[in-house]
C-alpha cells in the first residue's frame, strides 16, 4: 500500500487509464469499424492516450477543481 500523500497521482492515473480506454476504444471503433486486428489497434491507441492523458489530468485536475467551486454554492 502507497502512504496517503500519492493519493492524488493515484487517483489521476486510474481516472486517466479509463477514461483512456473507453474513449480510445469508441474512437477506434467509429472511425475504422470492427475488423480483424481492431483489439490490437485499440491498444496502441490505448497506450497513447493513457501517455497523454495521465499528465493531462494532473495538470488541468486543480483548474477543474476551481472552477467546480465557483459553479456549486457553498452553504
């Protein structure tokens, strides 16, 4: 188990890997269909967006977070 002060790049690199995996996968299938190598496509598009996205995340994670405090009312 990691000490608690990695949660956050914990947590971005999880979110990151599946938002990756879904949208690399639906991308793939709309804009080559289903054929016979589409898995292996799907994972080269894979890993080249989980490389892109997990620094992303991090990077626009505490934007985001600013910008949902400002939208929600605090009581």
């Amino acid at each position: 188990m990691l000490p608690t002060k990695f949660q956050p790049l914990v947590f971005a690199f999880i979110m990151s890997g599946f938002m990756a995996f879904l949208m690399s996968g639906i991308l793939t299938l709309l804009n080559l269909g289903w054929f016979s190598g589409f898995l292996l496509s799907w994972l080269k598009a894979y890993l080249v967006a989980h490389a892109c996205a997990f620094p992303l995340v991090l990077i626009f994670a505490p934007l985001s977070r600013r910008l949902t405090a400002k939208l929600i009312r605090q009581p």
